[in-house]
C-alpha cells in the first residue's frame, strides 16, 4: 500500500500472469469503463462474470451468483426435496404457531377467525420443537443400511464447489484432489460424508483438510471419536505422481502430511524408479495385509521416502526461533533398501489417532476394501457394529468351527500372500542377473557384448582372463580361457548386417603375435565369437555367421554365434559351451553338467571372475559348422 502513511496493511493475493482468463483481458489492454463517474471504483458487466444461476431454471445472471429472491426458491427446493410432506407439515405448524403468538392463548370458547372464517389451529407449544428435533436427530445419527460413514476431505465430485476448487488449485499448482469420482463406496460397505456433510459419526476420514474449507469437518470428526473413546483412523496420501522433483531449492522434501494440528509433520522425498520396499518387521495382521495390498502396485508406481519432522518459526522481531519437536511415533510398514520407511502409520501420542501415510498412485479400491475388511475390525469394531456391516463377522457371535475355519481361512491366505511376495523376489533376483547377459549377448556391442561372453564362460566352469586389462591395452585378443589344458584365445566382434570375413583376420594376427607377449604361456589355438545382425531378432537372423563353402573350408580357427552361445547359457548346457571353446568332442549322449571348478590361472595372468558390465545388447550366432 505505497503513499499510504504509517500503513500497516497489505495486498495478499496470488499475481496473475498470461494464460489467465482476467489477465489477458485487462492487462495491457484499453479501458473497459466508460463512466463520467467520480467514483474512484467502478464495477462494470463484463463476459468474465457472467454464469447461470445455480437455482435449476437456466436463467443467466451478469455478475454476483444468484438472480435476486432465487436462493430462497432453492432453499425452499431443498427442504421439499429432503423432508417431503413432513416438511410442508412443519411449514405449517410453523405458520399456526405464529397465529396463536400473535393471538395470544387460544381458548375453545375465544377463537379468532381468519377471513375465510376458518378458526387457526392450537399448536401444543413444544409440537413443533419435537418434529423439528426428531427430523434433525434422524438424519444426524441414522447411517445408511449396513453402511459405515467415511469423511472424505474434498467436494463431492461433480459439484459446482468441486469445479471451484480444481480450479482453484490449477492456478495455484496446488496438488490435485486425490479422491477420484466413480468409486464404488456402497459395494465397500462405505458411505462417503463429503465436504459440507455431518462428519461426528464417522469413523474414518479419507484426504481430510486440516487447514481452510474442511477444517470444520475434521474437527467434529475427531470430536466425534474422543466421545465415544475410539480412535480415529485416517489416510493420507503423500507426494504428487505428476511431480518428478525430489525436492526443492529450501526442502529436500517433495511431499508432506500436516498431522492434526499440531506442529507434527510427515515429510516425503521421492525415491528414484525401481525402488521395490519390503515388508517392515514385526506387523500387526491389519497392517502386514496392507502392506501386501501395496506391494501389488504397478512397477512404475513412484515411492516417497517418510520422515516424521517437526516445526521452526523465526520470530517476526528477530529475536530467534520457535523450535516444536515432532510428537507421537511412525511406525513403518514398508521400507526402502536402506530401511527407511516409504509406508507408516502415524500414533499419536496419546494413542487416539492413528494416520496411515500411503503413497500417491495408489488403487483407491485396494484401499477402502482393506478399511472395512482388516483396518476397522482391528482398530475400530464397534463402528461395524453399530452400522450391521455385512462385511463384518463378529466373533463373540461365531461358533467354534466358524472362528477355527475362519482362521484357517486367514492363515492360507497370509502363507499364499507372503510366499507369492517370496516367488516374486526370487523371480525379480533371478531376472536382474539374467538382463545383462541375455542382452549382451543378443544386443551387445564392444565392451557389453565381452563382459556378457566372459560370464557365459565362467559359468561354465572356464577360466577366463580379460587381456586388455592383463596387458594393459588392447595387444592381442579379448579374452584367454583355459580349462586346465593349453588356454586358446578368444576374439568377440559385432556386426550390424553380414559379418565380414576380415573379422577372422584380427584373431589370426593376435595368434600370431602371441609367442612375443606371453612366450612362456602357449595358446592352443583361437574361438571368434560374432554377435552378427545384432540389429535383428535373433530368430531373423540367418543360421551360420558365416556361409561361403570356399572361406570355410579354409578357417582354422573356430566360429560361433552368440545366439548359440545364449541358447546353451539358457539351458545350462555348460558341457557343449566347454567342448566349441575348447574345441573338444562332447560325450556321446551327454547331459547338461554343472560346471567344474576354475582351474588355476596361468603364470604370469591375473585371474578372478570378473563382475558383469551394465547392461548391454547381446545377440548370438550359430556356429559355422553344421548342428550336431
């Protein structure tokens, strides 16, 4: 407020920038008033503001929100639409107990007439109060059929306050509402309590507001649960998935969850892709089933890492800060590899309030089904109780064999649940360290496509040494391997189309120069492996790398495919891979055996299995000699 003496106000509002409707028209643009007015302040019609009125009859209105008298038709709309004729009979008795104030006490002997001589009728003076009261106290505390009440923090979808909101938030960048519409609360055994709607008889709040619209609502729910001495479950949603910061220039947070209001929050940073959690120890049964139900999200579903923080204010008169450690206690239910939790609960610390912070991306149907089916009946029975849930089984109900079969029931399902997380892990191990080598060897080029060849030969029981690093640089072949006998050298190339015959010339020279860079180590000969049309399927490629009868019958060194040598490492074949490197002749009708034991390396070489590169392209070739 500039020029304003001793101000101590200010303007506190969002700037507007291009792109908003308002902005766009009037900034920068001639003035739309054209008023001989010395009023400073004008209010003019504009397109802007115009709408229909929210009454129902389609009437258009210039500005404001309801054509003049419309909003007591609506009221009066809405009374007839929720109360029907009891209404009109409590317009009524409140139209004749106004006639008996205005007459006084109203005797049979002294009536006043009205003009068409009808006499008014005598209202008991509490008549109305009771209709009134019993109204107001059915619709308050009698849920809906076998339904339990469920605050949700957001409009009701479709609702002019939702289009409002939503709209609201985009021009901000607040996060979105979490809650979708179309979910099937009733199949659930939920009946969802939106915004504005009575929120004391629930007995679970879902995106509750803590702060602005909605803070009324949570109030009362909270309030509603310490009367009647249970505690109060709530779900709360953090990190946003159309978000892929995993933080700020002030947080390293993305995400936080204001717990109540106190100064207690849980703060989240994104984790990068591929995080999978495991199961936290030591879990209750409702809160290991739910980390079973979040451990079916997609892959890609993003995680948050959780921190329980607390709160610092500087104070406005720099006299220093205000610090407000973080109350109650995060119990994790997932966590990440470092055994940080990426799933909790959040007690509070008289044990009233129990928040479970999940992440944002999550099935929302996986979500209401374990409220009603394991986190109520564990935290919250009375609640089923009271609304005759179908979906609750009370147990001081059941006989013997009901509650002996029920837990044999409960119990295969855990077992089926934790060894199909068990079946998972093993299948996600088996096929991160099968990745690097199926694609070196079907895909690979360079130093990929060698790194995937040489842990097919180690595991096949060969002794494998990397001669660039043994010499020092690329001297002679890729790789040296040995199974006891003389070592023969090994040459990996790639080629995109048809291998070229010179490629058998590269191993041929390094046989040649070896006896002068290891004479005291012979070589008993050479395998050139080519990864040919690596840019192919492997089952479109042709059959042999090479095909020329004359270039065969003059090779003296041996060829193989990768896609061979894929095929053999995927079956475990390690005696056929052993005999083509080897240049051995394979038992007669032998088996895939287990590889033997390294032998021991050279002199002079260093030896040691060596770790796959990361991932490469792998492709194979057949060998150049006819199947077997």
């Amino acid at each position: 407020m500039s020029g304003a003496p001793r101000a101590t106000g200010a303007f506190n509002g969002d700037i507007l920038r291009p792109g908003d409707p308002v902005y766009d028209r009037f900034v920068g643009k001639p003035d739309h008033a054209t008023s001989t007015s010395r009023f400073h302040v004008l209010f003019l019609p504009d397109a802007l503001d115009a709408g229909v009125c929210p009454c129902g009859r389609g009437q258009t209105i210039a500005c404001g929100e309801w054509v003049q008298g419309h909003d007591q038709r609506a009221i009066h709309d809405r009374i007839r639409a929720d109360f029907g004729r009891l209404g009109q009979q409590v317009h009524r008795l409140v139209r004749r107990q106004r006639t008996v104030r205005r007459y006084g006490s109203l005797t049979d002997g002294a009536r006043p007439r009205h003009a068409g001589g009808h006499a008014p009728y005598r209202c008991p003076d509490n008549a109305t109060a009771l209709i009134i009261r019993r109204t107001t106290v059915t619709q308050m505390i009698s849920p809906t059929a076998g339904l339990v009440p469920v605050h949700v923090g957001q409009p009701q979808p479709g609702s002019e306050a939702e289009r409002l909101l939503s709209q609201q938030r985009r021009r901000t960048t607040e996060r979105p509402l979490r809650v979708p519409a179309g979910l099937a609360w009733q199949e659930h055994g939920m009946d969802p309590r939106w915004l504005g709607m009575e929120s004391s008889d629930c007995v679970v709040a879902v995106e509750p507001t803590i702060h602005g619209p909605g803070a009324d609502e949570m109030e009362r729910f909270l309030a509603g649960a310490r009367r009647r001495d249970e505690t109060a479950l709530v779900i709360a949603v953090i990190g946003d998935v159309t978000d892929g910061s995993t933080g700020g220039a002030m947080s390293r947070f993305a995400g936080s969850v204001d717990v109540n209001k106190t100064f207690t929050r849980v703060s989240g940073r994104r984790l990068p892709s591929g995080t999978r959690p495991e199961i936290a120890p030591n879990l209750d049964p409702s809160d290991r089933d739910l980390a079973f139900r979040l451990l079916a999200r997609a892959p890609e579903a993003p995680w948050w890492v959780l921190k329980l923080t607390g709160t610092a204010w500087e104070r406005l008169d720099g006299s220093g800060s205000e610090v407000y450690e973080a109350e109650g206690e995060l119990q994790p239910i997932l966590v990440d590899a470092l055994g940080d939790a990426v799933v909790a609960a959040w007690a509070s610390p008289s044990g009233d309030q129990r928040w479970y912070v999940i992440p944002d991306a999550t099935d929302w149907d996986t979500v209401l089904g374990w409220l009603v089916h394991r986190a109520l009946p564990a935290h919250v029975p009375a609640a089923l109780r009271r609304a005759r849930s179908p979906h609750f089984v009370d147990p001081d109900l059941q006989t013997e064999d009901e509650r002996a079969a029920r837990q044999a029931l409960t119990e295969l399902e855990a077992r089926y649940t934790e060894e199909k997380l068990h079946l998972e892990a093993d299948l996600h191990r088996a096929q991160s360290a099968a990745d690097p080598v199926r694609y070196g060897l079907l895909y690979g080029t360079g130093s990929e496509l060698v790194a995937a060849v040489r842990t097919v030969l180690t595991a096949a029981g060969l002794t494998t040494i990397d001669l660039d690093e043994a010499l020092g640089d690329t001297k002679s072949a890729d790789l040296l391997v040995s199974a006891g006998t003389p070592g023969r050298l090994v040459e990996v190339k790639a080629a995109g189309g048809h291998a070229g015959e010179h490629l058998v010339g590269h191993l041929e020279r390094h046989l040649t120069t070896w006896p002068q860079l290891c004479p005291d180590q012979p070589v008993a000969g050479g395998v050139l492996v080519v990864n040919h049309q690596h840019r192919l399927h492997p089952s479109e490629r042709t059959a042999r790398v090479y095909s020329r009868p004359e270039f065969l019958n003059a090779l003296s060194v041996t060829v193989i495919s990768t896609v061979e040598l894929f095929n053999w490492w995927r079956t475990s074949d390690w005696t056929s891979i052993q005999a083509a490197v080897l240049d051995t002749e394979p038992p007669t009708g032998s088996t895939p055996s287990s590889p033997a034991s390294p032998p021991t390396a050279p002199p002079g070489v260093p030896s040691g299995p060596i770790a796959p590169r990361p991932h490469a392209g792998r492709r194979m070739r057949w060998p150049w000699a006819p199947h077997q």
